[in-house]
C-alpha cells in the first residue's frame, strides 16, 4: 500500500513533493509519482527554451490582480507560498535567479533543466519512488476509503492519499489532455468545464496575406507573416482594458501579449479594438495627417503624416474592407479603434496553458475533493486562467506547496 501517490509530476507534484520530502514524512511514509511520460515536467522544461519566467517579484496583492475574477480562489495559496517564497525556494535548490523587465523574475541562463533536475536529485534523496510511463486511465475509490488507480501499461496501485496534477490541455506533446478530467467525471462525478485554449494567439482569416495593400503599394506583395506590430495596443472587453505591447501577425492570424491579456473578453465574445498608434492620440493623428497636402493620396497622407508602418496598414486594409474614409477625423478614429475581426482564439493544443478544467466548486480551501476524503486535485487541471507571466507557475506550486502541508498534518 502506498500513502501518498502522485498522478503527474509537473508544477504541482513537484513542489508538493518536496515539502513532503523536506518535512521528513517520506522517510515514514511510502511516497510514489506517476508520470504519463517518460521524463517529467515537460512543459517547464519548454518554457525553459523561452526563458522560465517563475513568477514576478511584486507585492503579494499587486501579484493577486493577475488573477483576475480567479483572485479570491488563488489568495489561500499565494498567501501561503508567494512570489518571494518561490524565489527564495529557487536559489535553496542553488539556482540563482535575476529580474527581467516588468519585474518578472527568471533562473540564472533562463533555463529550466537544472531547477527541474535539482528537485528530482532532492525528492530521489528523500526516498520518493518515480515512475515513468505511467499513465493513469482508471481510478476507484474501494469500500476502505483507499484508491485504486490503474495505468494504461497494465500496473496498479492502492494508495491512501491521492494528489492528481495532470495539468491543462495545451501542448499533447508535453503532456495535455482531456482525458483525465474526463475520467474523474466518470468514475468519480467529479464535474468539469470542458478545455479551452488560454494565453494563445486569435484566427484571422486573412484576405490575401501576400498582396493585400498591393493596389495601395502598402507591403508590396511582401509576405507579412512574422511581422512584429509595435506601439500598438488592443482595448475593449468587458472592463475596457487598454493593453499596450507587441504583436506578431502569423500565417493563421495574430500573436503577442496583448492578445493573450484579452483572451477571456474574446472567449466571452466581447467587442475588441486595435489601436494602430497607440503613441498618438486621435488629436495628434488628425493634426498630422492635416500637415500633408491633400495633393497626395489619403494613403500616402497617412504614411507621411503618422508614419503608420506597412504591418499597421497591412491590418487597416484587412480589419476595414471599405475605402478609406476621406474625412480625417474619421480615419483617425478609425486608427485608434480598428474592430479586430477574428475567428476565435486559436487552438488548444497551441496555446500556452487551457481555461476549464475540474469546476472549483467540487473542492474544498485545501483542494481536497468535497466527496472524497484523500483525493486531491490541483494546478492547471482546475477551471481557472491567468496570463502568462509567472502568474501559472506561481499558482501551480503554491497549491502543491498547501496540498503538502495539509497532507503532512494528517499522516
Ligand atoms: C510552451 C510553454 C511555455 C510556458 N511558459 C510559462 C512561463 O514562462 N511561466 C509560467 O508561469 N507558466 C508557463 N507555462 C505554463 C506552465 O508550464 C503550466 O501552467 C504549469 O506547468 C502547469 O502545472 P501543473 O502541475 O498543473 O501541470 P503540468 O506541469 O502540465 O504537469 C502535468 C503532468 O501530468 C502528466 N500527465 C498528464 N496526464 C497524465 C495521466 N493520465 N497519468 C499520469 N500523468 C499524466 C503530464 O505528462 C505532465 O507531466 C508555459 C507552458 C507552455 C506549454
């Protein structure tokens, strides 16, 4: 028998185990981690090649807005582990780490193998079992009160306390699915809000990506895929968001921050607007466009007078099909609030991390399932989102860090 095993060994498990291993409880207590694949922790280990951003080194309340309408579930945990922890936890390991800009905080080299290596050395020490290639695909809960979990390899288990962190449905590859989520609604009833892509770029379908402006002489037949939009910014949304940042236009429609900042207001299918010069205010634009002689095109005023680069009219021509209005205080209207016509946010399986997931309301403050005494779920496999930025992470192994605890009080 088994008292504490773990289904999954990313974000979550791994905090988690280290507490355990840390408070000793893994010398008295047999202590095993399943995992799908063959080597954990995957999807860190990808943020890696980006650069890992941890967390950010903000006041714990400041950190909390990130989370958005998920702020009051998220406060137990950040409270209990928050970004300074989380800091203070890495450089423990002996990995030290810098501030980058908007005080996002990463490892020394940005990447992540030698943290992800450091807890496997410090768990293995501490006597918890790993195995790999364990794939959970049946769970029961005996008469005992005890699980018993079976994985698609053939093994089974029976353990007293079981902690499952399968993570969201981003990136299969890596580890996501919907599998797991699905099977705890059907042998459990354990309900769930299906998976959605978060932190992902939108569709656009594109009206000639080579030659559109061709006619205006705007991209020159140019490819505009890759491109990079800057001083640029989105708005709209329920709250009226104004978020400032790059963009990229790609083959399939457009990516960057400030897409990823707005991805619940357009899952909610809330109006969004680009702003093409978010430098200039409408006033600005019209007395600069003013400043050309009407002599020249109203396209070639607006090149002159605004310098609007070929990316920013490449998305003019697409996102407004009409001609040009010829009044400038419209086309300056028109430049600060160009309706972002999209085709929803891209796919799942794409983006960084998922919305949906195990709905809140089956588990209590310490994560434990309400109907099910011993079973804990956490992490990303929960239905709820936060941009990236640190914001998943943190999240992540604050609930891995209270499950711990909890778990350590009543062994
Ligand atoms: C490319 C990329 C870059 C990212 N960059 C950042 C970043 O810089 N900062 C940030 O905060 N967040 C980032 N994230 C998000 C962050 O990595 C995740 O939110 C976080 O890892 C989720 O932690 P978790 O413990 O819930 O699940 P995961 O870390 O996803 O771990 C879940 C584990 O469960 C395993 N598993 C799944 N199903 C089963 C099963 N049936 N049986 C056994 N095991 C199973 C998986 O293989 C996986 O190893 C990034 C994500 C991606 C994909």
């Amino acid at each position: 028998m088994i008292d504490v095993a773990f289904i999954g060994m990313g974000a979550l498990s791994l905090r988690s185990a280290y507490v355990l291993a840390e408070s000793g409880v893994s010398h008295t207590h047999k202590i095993c981690m399943y995992e799908a694949k063959s080597t954990p922790a995957r999807k860190i280990l990808m943020a890696g090649i980006g650069g890992l951003n941890l967390t950010k080194d903000i006041h714990t309340a400041e950190f909390l807005k990130g989370y958005g309408e998920h702020a009051s579930f998220m406060r137990t945990y950040i409270n209990e582990f928050n970004s300074q922890d989380l800091i203070s936890w890495v450089n423990e390991l002996g990995i030290s780490t810098f501030m980058g800009a908007g005080n996002k905080i990463f490892p020394k080299g940005l990447k992540a193998t030698p943290f992800v290596r450091a807890i496997l050395r410090y768990i293995a020490s501490h006597n918890i079992e790993t195995h790999y290639n364990h794939i959970m695909d049946d769970i029961q809960r005996l008469t005992n009160g005890m699980y018993k979990i079976s994985f698609k390899n053939g093994a089974e288990i029976i353990a007293k306390t079981v902690i499952i962190a399968t993570g969201g449905a981003s990136y299969e590859k890596l580890g996501g699915n919907h599998d797991v989520i699905k099977l705890l609604d059907r042998k459990l009833g354990i309900s769930y809000t299906e998976f959605q892509p978060f932190n992902v770029g939108v569709d656009v379908a594109w009206d000639n990506m080579k030659n559109n402006g061709e006619d205006h002489g705007e991209n020159h037949g140019e490819d505009m895929s890759g491109k990079h939009l800057k001083s640029i910014a989105l708005h709209g949304g329920k709250a009226g968001k104004y978020i400032k940042g790059d963009m990229v236009i790609t083959s399939y429609g457009l990516e960057g921050m400030p897409i990823y900042a707005i991805n619940q207001d357009i899952m909610n299918k809330q109006k969004v607007y680009i702003d093409l010069k978010a430098d200039l205010s409408e006033e600005d634009i019209v007395r600069k466009i003013n400043n050309i002689s009407t002599k020249n095109s109203m396209s070639n005023r607006i090149r002159k007078g605004i310098k609007l680069k070929r990316e920013a009219f490449f998305l003019l021509k697409q996102f407004h099909k009409d001609k040009l209005p010829k009044d400038v205080k419209e086309i300056a209207h028109l430049i600060k609030n160009l309706p972002l016509n999209h085709g929803g946010l891209h796919e799942t399986n794409k983006s960084i991390s998922s919305s949906g997931g195990v709905n809140l309301t089956e588990l209590n403050s310490n994560l434990e399932v309400k109907n099910y005494h011993n079973l804990y779920l956490g992490g990303e496999m929960l239905n709820w989102n936060a941009i990236t930025g640190g914001y998943l992470l943190t999240a992540c192994f604050s609930m891995g860090d209270l499950i711990a605890r909890v778990v350590i009080k009543s062994t």
